[in-house]
C-alpha cells in the first residue's frame, strides 16, 4: 500500500466510539424459578434406590445406574476397565451385535464408566422405548457373559487406549497429582497398568461382577418424557430379577490432605507445564460449604476470578487456568489447574501462589461476592435445564448420600451467606502452605527457576 | 477453536414435537433476527453468528478470525476489558464463542431475568468494539496458549481438521491452519483488526437467535432498542470457495512426536447441502453405518473381525457434526490403529465396504435403527436451549433455514438404502485425501521446530 492510497476503512480508535458514548449497563429483571420437580423415589426390595423425574420437553429419556465399585488389590483397576469395556460385548440371550441393534431401534444408547469410586452405567433413548432399554439394562446386570471370543479383542484394544491416554500431558500430570495427594489409596488407581490387564482373564471379570455388581447401595435415576409412577414400576418389573446378596462397595475414607512442597515431575521436551495443587476441603453437607463454594468461585471458579483475570487476562500465560472441588463419599478437596508455556513455569507458580495466599488474606469485596453468588445460583439452574443435566447431578449427588431435597434448598443457602463467613472460609482453605501438588514440564528447562522459587521438590 | 475451553457435556440436540414457532424479523440496518420461545424454561439464550470463518482470513494472517474472535471479549464502548465476562457470569450466566470455517459464533445462556443484559452486551460489542493493542497482544499470548495445548502438546493433535484440508484441498481458503502460524499471528496488528470488523461485522452480515423464556413482543422492543442504531454497512459479496472435486489420490505422511501409534485419516468431497440436501445427509447416515455403534460395518470389520483397528469414525464435518460449514465440505474416516497394521490394509477394507454398500445398499432396518438414534440425538440438541439456540442459528446464517434443525430427525428418517447406496458409489467415484500419521522415531522433538511447522 502506498502512502497515497485511501484507506477503506475505520481506524481502530474510531471503531470503539460513537456519538451517543458509553451506555449503561440494564438492570436484571424479575427472576423466575426453576419448576418443581416432579420426582418419585423408591428403594426396591433388592435395595437398589430408583428416582424418576418428569421432564418432558423432549420425547426421551435419560438412564444413570451409579455402582458404588471400590476394592482394595492393586489389580482391581484392571479388572474393572475390563468389566466396563466388555460388558456389552453379551448375555445368554443377546450377542453384541443384538445388544446394539435392539437398542439402536428405540434411538439408545448405553454405556459402562468405571474409576476407583463407582461403576457408571448411562444411557438414553427414544421415551417410547424405555421398557427395551431397561429389559437390555437387567439382561446386562444379571446375564452379562464376558464371552471369550470378544473378551481378547477388547483386552487388546484397552491397552492401546491406555497407551494412547499415557501420552497426553493430563493423564501425566493427574496420575502424578493422584500419587503426590494419595499416595498408594485405591483412589489413585484411575487408570490401570498395561501389564495388569494384559493378565486379566474374562473369568476374573465374571467374578467381579458377581461380587461387586450389586444393587443395594446403588441407585438408579431416570430423567425424561416419562409418568414417574409408572417408570418406577418399569424399573421394578424389568430389574426384579437382579436381587444378589450384599452391598455395593463405597471408597474408604481418603487420607487428610497435608500441605507439603510441589513435585516437580520431569517431562523431556515439554512445550507446556501442567501445574496440579490441592488442599482438604469440605463436602455440601457441612455448614461452610456454600461459603466455601463462593471463595472458590472468586478464585478460579469461574472465568470473572482472579486466576484467570492475573495469569490469562493479565499475563498471558495460559489459556485456561481455574480451582475446583472434588467430591468423595468421605469428603472433598479443591484443586486448581492450569497448563502454561514452558518459559513462564516458574512465574506461573509464583502467581498461582500468590492468588491462593491473597484469597486468604485480601476477602472478596462486595462485587466479587455477588457476582459469584449469582453465578452460582443461574449456572445451577441451567445446568439443570436439561434431562442429561439433571440426571447426572441427581446421580452424583445420589453419591455423596445427598438427594433432590439439597438441590432445592441450596439457591437459599447460597443467598444467605454473608462476607464474613466467604472471608472465613477464605482464610480457612486457601492458604498456600495448605497446599500440596505438582509440575510437570521439561524440567532441565524449568528446574533452575524453580529451585530458586522454593517450595519445589526437584526429581 | 473457542475463547474459553469447553466445560465437559454430554453429547446432545433438535425435534419437530411441539415445537414454538420461530419468528423472524429484519430491522432496517440489515441484522436478522431470529426468535424461538420456550415457556417450559426458566433460562434464555442469546446468540449472534457472523458470517466470516477461517475460510475467509486473508494470506498471511493465518489465524486470524479465530484471534478476532478473542477480541471480540476484550471490551467495547460501555464496557472495560474483563467486563463482558463478569457481567455475564455475574447475571447467573455462562458463555463462549467459537470460529469455524464459515462463521463465528458468540453466545450466553443466562437466567431469564438476564435478557436485556445480555442483548445489550451483544449489541455493545457489534456496534463499538474496544480494539487495543494492549489486548491484542494479550491475546495473541492466550491464543498461542491454546494452540499449544490443543495441538503441539498432546498426541494426534489437530488430526485431522488441521492436517488434512492442505491434503484435499489446493486453494488457500480452504487448504490453510484455521488455528494459524505462530509468526502470523504475531505479525497481526491492530490495523488488521479494525480492517476485518469493518469488512464483515456490519449488522447485516449477522444473525441474533434469542430462544427460551421470552415474550416475542417485549424481546423484539429490546433487540431494537439496544441494537436498532448500529449503522449499516456494506455487507461483503460473499466468496466461493469452491475447488474441483479430486479426481486422483493425495497422499501425504506426517510425524507425531506425542503419538503411541499410527493414525490415518481419508479426505472426501460432499455435496453442497445447500443445493443437494439429501445427497449431503446420505453421507450423514453412511458415515454411521460405517463406524457408529457396534454393530457398524467398518467397527464390526475391523476392530472385531480383523482386529487391526483400534479406533474409527466416519462422517461428515471436519469437527464432527453434520451441516455446520458451506460447500465445499469434507467427509472424513479416521483411524487409530498399532504399528504392525499397515494403513493400506485398513484403506482396502474401507474401499471394500463402500463398494459394498455402493452395490447393495445398506438394509433397511439397519438404516431405520440408525435414523432413530440421530432422532434420539438431536432431541437431545434440542432439549438443551443453548445447543437448541446455536443449531438454529447457525443454520440459518448457513442455509437460510433455522427449521432445518427442527426438520432434521424427519429428513435423516426419509433416506432411502438407494441414496446412501450412490452416497457410497460417489466416495469411490472421485480422487480423495490419504493422510499417515506417524509416530514420533524416539528422537527428542525440538520444540521450537515443531511449533513452526504447525
């Protein structure tokens, strides 16, 4: 372009004003509540827990079978993948292929999670189709076959899996973060060694699915374009017949988190570092917690938080950074994460750390404060807006012994909690010496700095 | 590509059951409007698509509109940097946008006592962006960020929708790195910037959704009232991006330094939806009956049968769905498969299943059960008022036709074996994209290197 050449469009400057000027932002108008829900719950004679909600803005329905599925051996991980990668693959009535196709005629779908909690059977379909996905759910549960000719073949494709898992930075730096929080709790054990489910046989999976597939302690939530009542009584008549002895195994209590130094974990040629640290915390039953969820909002709850305004907005150091809380049957912890260039690892920690130590001594002002309350109260009301939305959270809160009554109730604990329990929660749970975690990154690059920041455990 | 990652969600969309009827409306500087209320929800969500996408950044600012995306969140006229997001948020509210390649979307979902807020937040940004050097630059470091993390630091990243458009395609619209060169997207300036909202942010050049617990009347006041006096501008002719269809084999081999074992991924051409819709979704279904569920031809066939695959899809759509970019688009296969299969092995037995499926045609009841579970599937879409909300206008900006997304489990259902027949006969019938992706040799990857080839 020459000097002479008229340029065609606005300037940046001009871009960004009128003639009016800056307007003011409008006020929120009247709020409306979520419906009631309309909800049956019912505990089966083989103790298995049903809850059924009407939600009928779209004709299907959606299926959550949780299994509380924790054992001790070191192997157990094995064995469970293999249990949940195989457990559609036949029954004594169906073959894998019948399986998909019955429920791929009612618009279905059904799959198996495990990790070191729970055993997770989801599904959804058509609503019209609810009597066949819960005839192929209780042929599943109770005639679930591990046939050979499959079972080798998905031994195979597991451990393919797994390696490809292994070589993603985050799978790293969370099974790094497990070890250094957990030591050797079976809770660590999320994803299972390569060599241990090589040795896994179908017979050892029928055992466990004897053993540990179990419907007292578990509980099964439908959400949908369905007649409560009458889903109940469709889940009683289909799954009558899974009624074997025994419960259903919870996770044993977690070890309490000590704050301790971050591990740094050594990655050659690593173009980023995960940063990994958490401290104790409490669970939704305690009385701090709706403080406790609003101080964690403000530090990296959200995206309006401190971590994500300093080290995203402010430094441009990642393109995510956040704090979260993990929930147990026996309690919870928070965690804050975030993925950073090589170069800025060290001032990424520094920062990371300062944001833990201001929360605790700088409370949130009035702003902040209100700003993570509504966000609070609106994100839970839309991310039960929908039938997978709900199903998975009266699921997981199922989990944690807690129940739609909670659910109800929280929006009006969140609105009354006041500054001086968030500054106490504040100072009770963020402090940075509470904390343990660690680094991974290229650590012949990101070592030196790190030695000298401190409070670092070099390999 | 979104300014912030997406939180996980189930996978879920649209029905034609009882569903309100859509109101449009044009306000005289151009900008359609698109309104779908929903009484049964508390929520509200507000979306505006504009029709410029990655196709359409200029040579040499590789990246571009996926950066222009980001600071689009950096401030505008009534409001400082940090407050778009913290209004939202502090209204109950979430948020995102993303870039494709034919257009860019930014959207929230809010309480519904929060519309106003979040039509005047949209509105500000469209009539008077805040473009500052500050934050371009700012951006330009989060944006490097995420490439890093989504592409250079993980295995199989950017396979295949980075990877393979310059394999299948020759014209750089197409062929080029939506995400971009890092040293593009260093060059960047704020003169670009101010360039490209003039070019293609004028109201007439976009589309506003607003769906849920809204009152067509009072909505429409608001959307006039907060955006009625955005001036009009020239919208852009809108370019073809067309190419000749391939008529031989392009292959190409790249490394991967994170990778555990092979991948490879086949480039097709679609038909244009817009002019050959049921054409465009018999590949649709195809794809499924190759690879979803398993029962699935290629799913039976290669990772049970022959036990040489260990994970495959097929579809349409760069990014995994269906109907979200114009002509040209790309039908994909990709496959993960251990070090001792040869990628020949697994492309005959694909060849081997189109043929096929080219010559009989797949069953009837085989094609039903999958129509059900992309009705199942799209009610699902539908079911959630975000998903609902960025279906319909992105189908609209696309097509025209927000209905589309309301009419698509019955359109899917009324493809017949023979459709997806010649759907398969035409894959076999034209040249195609063979990407191989290979396994990092063990040698220590440099990574500076590695970031100035991608």
């Amino acid at each position: 372009m020459t000097a002479t050449a008229i340029r065609t469009h606005r300037d940046a400057a001009q871009i960004g004003r009128t003639e009016t000027g800056p307007r003011p932002l409008p006020p929120l108008g009247s709020a409306r509540a979520a419906a009631e829900l309309e909800l049956v719950e019912r505990t089966l004679p083989s103790g298995l827990r049903v809850i059924a909600v009407a939600r009928r803005t779209v004709p299907t329905v959606e299926l959550r079978l949780r299994i509380p599925f924790a054992g001790e051996e070191d192997t157990r991980a094995a064995r469970a993948e293999m249990l949940a990668s195989t457990l559609l693959s036949g029954t004594a009535r169906r073959d894998r292929v019948a399986i998909d196709d019955e429920l791929a005629a009612i618009g279905g779908e059904l799959g198996a999670g495990v990790d070191p909690e729970r055993l997770l059977i989801s599904g959804s379909g058509l609503a019209a189709g609810l009597p066949t996905l819960l005839d192929v759910l209780a042929d599943l549960l109770v005639a679930a076959g591990y046939p050979d000719a499959e079972f080798g073949r998905e031994r195979e494709r597991l451990v393919e899996r797994i390696a490809v898992a292994r070589s993603q930075p985050r799978t790293v730096a969370r099974e790094a973060l497990q070890r250094r929080r957990y030591g050797n709790h079976p809770v660590t054990r999320e994803l299972p060694d390569a060599s241990d489910v090589t040795a896994v046989t179908s017979g050892d999976v029928r055992q466990l699915h004897a053993t540990a597939v179990l419907p007292a302690g578990s509980t099964l939530v439908l959400v949908g374009d369905v007649d409560p009542e009458r889903a109940i009584t469709l889940v009683g008549e289909a799954l009558g017949g899974w009624s074997p002895p025994g419960t259903a195994s919870e996770l044993p209590p977690l070890p309490a988190l000590t704050g301790r130094d971050l591990l740094l974990v050594h990655r050659p040629g690593a173009v980023q570092s995960q940063l990994r640290l958490s401290a104790g915390a409490v669970g939704r039953t305690d009385p701090r917690y709706p403080a406790l969820q609003l101080a964690n909002l403000v530090l990296g709850g959200y995206f309006s938080s401190r971590l994500v305004e300093n080290l995203r907005e402010d430094k441009g150091y990642t393109y995510s950074a956040y704090s979260l809380m993990e929930f147990s049957p026996s309690g919870a912890a928070l965690l804050v994460e975030t993925d950073v260039t090589t170069d800025v690892t060290a001032a990424a920690v520094l920062e990371t750390r300062y944001e833990l130590a201001r929360l605790s001594a700088v409370p949130p002002t009035a702003a902040e404060l209100d700003s993570a309350r509504n966000y609070a109260i609106g994100s839970l009301l839309i991310s039960l807006d929908s039938q997978p939305g709900l199903a998975s959270m009266l699921s997981a809160l199922a989990g944690v012994g807690l129940n739609e009554a909670w659910l109800r109730g929280h929006p009006a604990r969140l609105a009354a909690v006041t500054p001086e329990q968030v500054a106490d929660a504040a100072a009770e749970f963020f402090t940075p010496t509470a904390f343990t975690g660690v680094v991974v990154g290229d650590a012949d690059v990101v070592g030196s700095r790190l030695r000298a920041l401190g409070g670092i455990e070099l390999p | 590509m979104s300014v912030i990652p997406a939180r996980a969600s189930s996978a879920t969309a649209p029905s034609t059951t009882d569903l309100p009827a859509l109101h449009r409306l044009t306000l005289p500087n151009g900008l359609r409007v698109l309104l779908a209320p929903d009484p049964s929800t508390p929520v509200v969500a507000v979306s505006v698509h504009v029709d410029v996408g990655f196709r359409s950044e200029p040579e040499g600012r590789t990246g571009f509109a996926h950066l222009f995306e980001h600071l689009m969140f950096q401030g505008s006229e009534s409001l400082e940097k940090l407050a778009h997001f913290r209004h939202v948020q502090g209204s109950g509210g979430v948020f995102n946008g993303s870039t494709h390649p034919d257009y860019t979307d930014y959207f929230e979902v809010l309480p519904s006592a929060a519309l106003e807020r979040a039509l005047f937040l949209e509105a500000d940004r469209l009539r008077a962006p805040m473009l500052t050097e500050e934050n371009l630059r700012n951006q330009v470091d989060v944006v490097k960020e995420e490439i890093r993390l989504n592409v250079l630091s993980r295995p199989y990243g950017g396979f295949p929708w980075i990877l393979l458009p310059p394999v299948l395609y020759d014209t750089f619209p197409n062929a080029h790195n939506g995400y971009g060169d890092f040293s593009e997207l260093e060059q960047a300036g704020l003169d670009d910037a101010a360039a490209f909202f003039d070019a293609y942010y004028a109201p007439g050049n976009a589309v506003l959704t607003v769906a849920g617990d809204l009152d067509i009347e009072a909505t429409t006041r608001l959307v006039e009232k907060h955006f009625g006096d955005i001036p009009a501008r020239a919208t852009p002719a809108r370019p073809s991006f067309a190419e000749p269809i391939p008529t031989v084999e392009r292959s190409r081999t790249v490394p991967d330094a994170h990778a555990p074992m092979p991948a490879l991924a086949l480039g097709y051409r679609l038909p244009d939806p817009s002019r050959d819709l049921d054409g465009y979704l018999a590949h649709t279904l195809l794809g499924s009956v190759l690879t979803d569920g398993e029962a699935a031809r290629l799913q039976q066939r290669l990772v049970y049968g022959d036990g040489i695959v260990t994970d495959v899809s097929a579809g349409c759509g760069l990014f995994g769905s269906p109907l979200d970019a114009r002509d040209p688009d790309t039908f994909t296969v990709t496959a993960v498969h251990p070090a001792g299969v040869e990628a020949a092995q697994v492309i005959r037995a694909v060849d081997e299943e189109l043929d096929r499926l080219a010559g009989v045609g797949p069953d009837g009841a085989e094609l039903s059960r999958i129509a059900a579970r992309w009705a199942s599937s799209l009610y699902h879409e539908h079911d959630r008022v975000m998903s609902r909300t960025l279906a319909l206008g992105s189908r609209e900006l696309l097509y025209g036709r927000a209905e589309l997304a309301v009419e698509l489990p019955r359109r899917l259902a009324e493809i017949t074996p023979a459709q997806v027949a010649r759907a398969a006969a035409t894959l076999r019938d034209q040249g195609r994209a063979v990407l191989v992706v290979e396994p990092g040799t063990g040698e220590d990857p440099n990574p500076d290197a590695n970031e100035e080839q991608q």
